[in-house]
C-alpha cells in the first residue's frame, strides 16, 4: 500500500516562503506522476502543480511563476516550493501520486495558511 507523508506546512506571512515534502513509500510499481492539490474552505480540491516522469511540469494559472514542484526520485520524494505566498493560497496542500498501472493516491494533507 502507497503511503505519501506530507510536511512542511505552516503559517506564513503575505509574501514569506514555504517548502513542502511528500515522501512516497510501500509502492510495488514505478511512480509515474506525483503532484500537490489544494483545497480552501468552502471551495472544492483543485490542481496546484504536478510533475511527470522526465520532469515535465504543469502549474495552475494561480502560480504560475511562485510555486516550483520538484522531485527527487532516489528519495521517491517531491517537492513544493512556494515563494511570494498570498491569503487566497492559504488552504490544505495534498500530495498525489501516479503509478504505472493507473493506480492513484493521496496523502493526508498539510495545512499552509497565510496571513499578517
């Protein structure tokens, strides 16, 4: 059974920096994809930034140009770095991941909120 451990959360002012961890461990087949999401209050989970095999990335509009996903793969880990932190990114970060044979799963979440 995949289990992905989230860390790295917290509170931070408008415009400070966060780094988020998801460590991967107990997969059986090749990790393909693995990605952070996002859910705010009242608002529905939606796609922070992912990465694949071969390092292609895909970033929200939201982020473009302050987030950064990156992935260690000897670590079976993947990074978030979040720079110029705004309140609307403020919200419970979930790491996701993909394997080879379609299967997908998520971590337990980490809060990040932003506020003065």
């Amino acid at each position: 059974q995949v289990q992905l451990a989230e860390s790295g959360g917290g509170l931070v002012q408008p415009g400070g920096s966060l780094r988020l961890s998801c460590a991967a461990s107990g997969n059986r087949y090749r990790i393909l994809t693995m990605g952070w999401y996002r859910q705010a209050p009242g608002k529905q989970r939606e796609l922070v930034a992912t990465i694949i095999v071969g390092g292609y990335t895909n970033y929200a509009d939201s982020v473009k140009g302050r987030f950064t996903i990156s992935r260690d793969i000897t670590k079976n880990t993947a990074y978030l770095q979040m720079n110029n932190l705004k309140p609307e990114d403020t919200a419970v970060y979930y790491c996701n991941s993909g394997d080879q044979i379609g299967a997908e799963h998520w971590g337990q979440g980490t809060q990040v909120i932003v506020s003065s």
